[in-house]
C-alpha cells in the first residue's frame, strides 16, 4: 500500500497543460499595454483629456489587470514545479521574490489609475489644474514604467540564470532573457515599447514548456 503523502503528491502533481497560464499572461498583458498606450499619453504631465475620450478603452485595460496577474502566479508556479528538487535556492528567491514585486507593482499602479478614471471622469475638463490628478498620473506612470518594469527585469535575469544552472529550457531562451532583462533594466527610460519584451518571452517560454510537457507525455 502506497504512503498517503505518495498518494497526495501524485494527486497535486502540476497538470501537463498548466503553462497555458503563461500564454494567457501573454495575451493580457499585450492587450492592457495596448489599450493602454492608444489611450493615455506617454507623458505622465499630460492635461488628461484622454479622460473625456478613452474612459472606457482604460476600463477595460484594467479590468484584464486581475486575470493577468492570477495567471503570472500560475505561471511562476509551473517554473517551480519545473525546476524541481534541483531548485537553486538563492536565485529562486530572487526570481520569485521578483514576481511577486513585479505583481504588486502592477496592481498598484492599476489601481491609481483606476481611482483617477473613477474620480475624473465627468470632471475632465478640470483636470488640467488639479494637483491631484498630477500626483496621482505621476504615482501610477512611477509604478508602472520604473518599478514594475525594473522588477520584471529582475525576474527575467534571474529566471535565466537558473535555466541556465538547470537546464529546464533551452540556452538560446536563456540568454534571449539576459538580453530582454537588461532591456528594461537600462533601456526602458529610452524605448516606449520596451514594456513588451516580458509578455514576449514568457509566451516563449510557455509554449517551450507546454510543447515539452506533451511530447513527453507521448
């Protein structure tokens, strides 16, 4: 008779479709960055008049906010379970102490921008002289371009660093990751665009994952 934390284990194992979640963050967050670049201007001193105009194309970007982030949860933990028992334990401290910064960083500034479309939305015309809707565009633009992004790269250098290390994906994506990483360490200031390059690679890196998981199982 088999142990019951054999059985357990074996009951909890990670399904072998579980790096969808990846492609899922992938999308989302492809299609928030996007609404969200067509509607509200790069510059964060911007006078809000997207407020009057492209309400609703924000609302909808933040409504897919909370979808992405439950599946870069999923996703981090199909990385974990892929590492195993060969799991290093200080860059994957790292790597997901970076995730969940990264997570945080993004809700927050999700949030702010919410509260400003739910306080100035009918009051788009006053925005231009309110210092508190400058406070609050700056605190979300801050969260999003310089700490969410800085921490997504974190998280792509030191995922890659322990494929590397373990080999659970391929070299080349590896080191695609060091260079998407530094990227946005360095360049995000410089490339408006460059907030792509983390979708980018975990759908690369999801359909590796999901692709190796099948052809395993047959």
């Amino acid at each position: 008779m088999r142990p019951a934390h054999s059985l357990l284990n074996q009951r909890l194992r990670t399904p072998r479709a579980a790096a969808i979640a990846g492609i899922a963050f992938s999308i989302l967050l492809l299609a928030f960055f996007w609404l969200l670049r067509r509607s509200v201007p790069a510059d964060p001193n911007d006078p809000g008049t997207w407020l009057r105009t492209d309400a609703a194309s924000v609302a909808l970007a933040l409504n897919l906010v909370p979808f992405a982030g439950v599946a870069f949860l999923w996703f981090v933990g199909v990385l974990r379970d892929r590492l195993g028992d060969g799991e290093d334990r200080f860059f994957s401290t790292v790597f997901f102490g970076s995730a969940l910064l990264f997570l945080a960083m993004l809700f927050a500034s999700a949030a702010v921008l919410g509260a400003i479309v739910l306080i100035f939305a009918n009051e788009a015309g006053q925005t231009g002289n309110s210092a508190t809707f400058h406070f609050a565009r700056v605190v979300a633009y801050n969260m999003a371009n310089v700490y969410a992004l800085k921490m997504a790269a974190v998280f792509m250098i030191s995922t890659s660093t322990v494929a590397v290390q373990s080999g659970f994906m391929p070299r080349w994506m590896a080191l695609l990751g060091f260079a998407f990483g530094l990227t946005l360490l360095i360049g995000s200031y410089f490339i408006s665009w460059s907030s792509i390059v983390l979708p980018i690679w975990v759908f690369l890196v999801s359909s590796y994952i999901l692709l190796d998981n099948f052809s395993s199982a047959r």
